[in-house]
C-alpha cells in the first residue's frame, strides 16, 4: 500500500468513525427503553454498520450486522433502508429480517444530512 492509499484509508476511518458518533447520538434515545447502545462502528466503504447494545435485563450484549444498507432523500428529509443485516442471538436475527429488513427508517433531522454528506 502506497503512501496516499494509506492516507486515504486514513481519512476515510475517522470519516467513519466521526459518523459513528453521530449516528450513536442520533439514535441512541431511540433505544433506551429497551437497554443501552455499547458500541457501533460504521465502514462506509463496504456499507456496513455493527452495533452492540445490552438489553435491559440482560447480561450479555448482543451484536447487529448491518451487511448492506442504502442512503436516501426524499422531500428533503434523509432516511436509511437496510437491505441485509444479521443478529448474534436467533430471535433477534428473526425479529431483524421480519422487520428491518427493507424498512425505511428516517435519520433525525437534526444529523441527517451531515450523516448522508459522510457516508
């Protein structure tokens, strides 16, 4: 790898990992009722997005793989559509594929489009 491959690789990981923050915070009140997000990484490059949370009540985290997702805008508003995603744990893997799979989801205004501008 040369110098400006790893330059660029360089720019693009704490692109995503600026993205990574912004979607933690975007996002993360969304699931406080059910527990609390640990982690979530983004690689834009491969559009993938992996995310830690720890149900409430639980002791173990569980991990959701997003394998492929797509950006868009419409009316002006930006929303992510997941197109494959997986979970560590059987059910949740169920509960993913019957109802994030393919769903529209609106980002909050608030970070939309500077999400959009960095993935």
């Amino acid at each position: 790898m040369g110098l400006l491959e790893a330059l660029g690789e360089m720019v693009h990981g704490a692109r995503d990992a600026g993205a990574s923050f912004l979607v933690k915070r975007a996002v993360g009140h969304w699931l406080e009722p059910y527990g609390r997000m640990l982690s979530l990484s983004i690689d834009s490059k491969n559009a993938r997005i992996r995310v830690e949370l720890l149900p409430k009540g639980e002791k173990e985290p569980i991990a959701i793989d997003i394998e492929e997702y797509q950006l868009t805008t419409v009316a002006g508003a930006e929303f992510i559509v997941i197109k494959k995603a997986t979970a560590s744990r059987e059910w949740i893997d169920a509960l993913v594929k019957d109802f994030l799979i393919g769903r529209t989801i609106p980002l909050p205004e608030k970070y939309g489009h500077v999400i959009r501008s960095m993935l």
